[in-house]
C-alpha cells in the first residue's frame, strides 16, 4: 500500500506542475510525465489494477452516450478509410520487422509483436506465447503509446487550433442522479458482459456497446460528468508512466532506443495516410490523424472527446485496427516469418 500510495502522489504532483505550468492536458500528460521521470529515477511504483480497468468504463461510457441514429447510419459511409486500415498495419509490419530484426538484432518473435499496433496486453501473451521477450515487448510498446500520446496535443493544437482547454463533460452537479445511475448499470453490465465473452478492450467497448444501445434507445442523456472523465485520465497517464517501473541503463539504451525510433517511423507513416484520406476528401484531417495513430485506444479516445472529434469515426478505425491486429497477428507471423534452412 505504500507503493500505492507514493505512485498516487507522483501522479498527484505530475497534475499541479502542469496546471501551474499552463501545460495542456495536465490530468493526462502530468502523470505520464511525473511517473515516468520517477521509473526512470529507480522509484518502485504500483497501482491497484481493477481500479485502473475500471476507469477506462468511463471512456466507454463518454462515447457510447454520444451515439445518435444519425451518427450509427454515417458509419456506413467510412468503408473507404476503413479499407486503409489494414493496408496501413501491412506497411508497418513489413518495414518494422525488418527494422527490429537488422538494426536491432532482435529474435523474430520480439521483432513482430513489437511491430504490431495493437493492445499490450494482447502483444505481451502472443509474443511470449512465440518466445520473443515480455519485457522487451512490453518497453516497446509502452514507449509507443507514451510518444504519441504527448506527441499528438502538441500537432492538434499547433495544426489545427485544437482548444485542449474544453471539458469533457458537464458538471456532476448538473447531471440528473437518475442518469449517473443508468451510466453506473451500464459500465458494470457493459464491462462484465464483455469481459464474461472475451471480448478485447472489454473495459471500453464493454460499456461503450451497452451505453449506445440506450442512447439510441432514448434513456441516457448525459455522458459522464467532467470530474470522472479527469479520474480517467488520471488513472490512464499514471498506468502509461509506471510501465517503465524498473528500467536499467542497458534497456533505456536497447530498448526505449529501438522503441523511440520505431515511433518515428509510425509517426511519418501516420502522416502519410493521413494526408491521404484528407488528399481525397475522405475526411477531414483531424478526425484523420486521431483515427489513424497507431497509438492506445484509451488514450485516443480521450483526446477526440477533448477536441470534439467525429467519434464514431475515431472509434470505428482504432476498434478495426485492434481487431485486424489481434486477429491476424498469429497467421501473418507464419506469413512474415523467414523459412529456416
């Protein structure tokens, strides 16, 4: 508990500097920030993880509640962008194997699962399940996410004038008690049903499925209050940093190496498909760029809900990109692995 309770107040910390500083986003990025200076500084951290799954019912419940008929009928015309997706994981699977495997020296295993843009937790058990490293992957991963997550504010804000300033929600004072009720049915139904099914990002999409169907049904009327969308990004900045609880020397200068450069490679070839889909007029280029970061599905979520973004637009291409990814990853490692003679 004492870890616990250190790892609380580092993120605390992390949340006034940034406020103090006039920094955007500081319930996400003063976390992030603050937990991964303290991991880097050799402090042991630790979080109690059902109250950090539980949080993400949040953003579940944030973007099931803004489902409307006319927004479920416009998810019809996506199929254009939506056919990139997968074309987009091809171009990073065959230029990040490589990249792991030649620069690197990493094992095949390691190489493509560190590749592949989909959940951690899903890379970490399919890449041990290979015999790649866990711990790489995991570095690897987290070093993705962290990077575009405070990458992405900063083009948002200096591209398009994004106000990162806007509250997610209204005040809990203002929503009926009646409807913080149905969202609490919702997220606990929502997430165990989910969770009871095996279905990936349960904790988001669990929620998100339930909240929808009564938004569409015209029972909820409100997403939830500003003060739990904060707890949320609280609770998934402090997660992001303290995965690099533990890091040596040898893996900063290995691994977060490798990782950062792999971020680099993602981030131009995010740009190139999202200059694409605006180059056709298949959307516009915000909404593009939060559709196609190949970055956390949590974390995307809250920023689109910051920036007033199309979110069934957002949600649909990461939900296919996490499908194809989880889906396809053990057939295309047979596919891209190099027959051994």
């Amino acid at each position: 508990m004492m870890r616990v309770a250190i790892t609380f107040a580092i993120a605390a910390l992390g949340v006034a500097a940034f406020h103090a500083a006039a920094l955007p986003l500081p319930w996400l990025l003063g976390p992030i920030a603050a937990c991964l200076i303290a991991s880097l500084s050799g402090v042991r951290m630790e979080g109690i993880k059902p109250l950090n799954e539980g949080m993400r019912t949040l953003l579940g419940l944030a973007v099931g509640a803004t489902f409307t008929p006319v927004m479920l009928a416009s998810m019809a015309q996506m199929w254009p962008t939506l056919l990139l997706i997968p074309v987009m994981i091809l171009v990073i699977g065959l230029i990040g194997v490589p990249y792991f495997q030649r620069i690197w020296g990493y094992d095949f295993a390691t190489s493509y699962y560190s590749t592949m843009p989909g959940g951690l937790q899903d890379m970490l058990v399919f890449g041990e399940e290979a015999g790649g490293n866990p711990r790489t992957l995991s570095l690897i991963h987290a070093t993705r996410v962290l990077v575009i997550v405070v990458a992405l504010p900063f083009i948002l804000q200096g591209v398009w004038g994004a106000d990162l300033s806007n509250p997610p929600g209204a005040p809990a004072q203002s929503v009926p008690p009646g409807q913080l009720a149905l969202m609490v049915a919702c997220a606990i139904v929502g997430w165990q049903g989910a969770k009871r099914i095996g279905m990936f990002g349960a904790s988001i999409l669990g929620p998100l499925i339930v909240a929808a169907i009564c938004a569409l049904a015209g029972l909820l009327h409100h997403r939830p209050p500003v003060e739990a969308i904060w707890s949320a990004q609280f609770f998934i900045g402090m997660g992001v940093g303290m995965k690099y609880t533990g890091i040596t020397m040898a893996e900063v200068r290995r691994d977060l190496a490798a990782g950062f450069g792999f971020c680099v490679i993602l981030m131009v070839l995010t740009l190139v498909f999202v200059e694409a889909v605006y180059g056709f007029g298949l959307a516009n280029g915000m909404n593009a760029l939060l559709a196609f970061a190949p970055g956390g599905q949590a974390e995307l979520t809250i920023l689109a809900l910051i920036v007033g973004a199309d979110m069934a637009f957002v949600i649909a291409h990461h939900v296919l990109r996490i499908f194809v990814v989880i889906l396809g990853a053990p057939l295309f490692a047979r596919m891209f692995k190099a027959p051994t003679v």
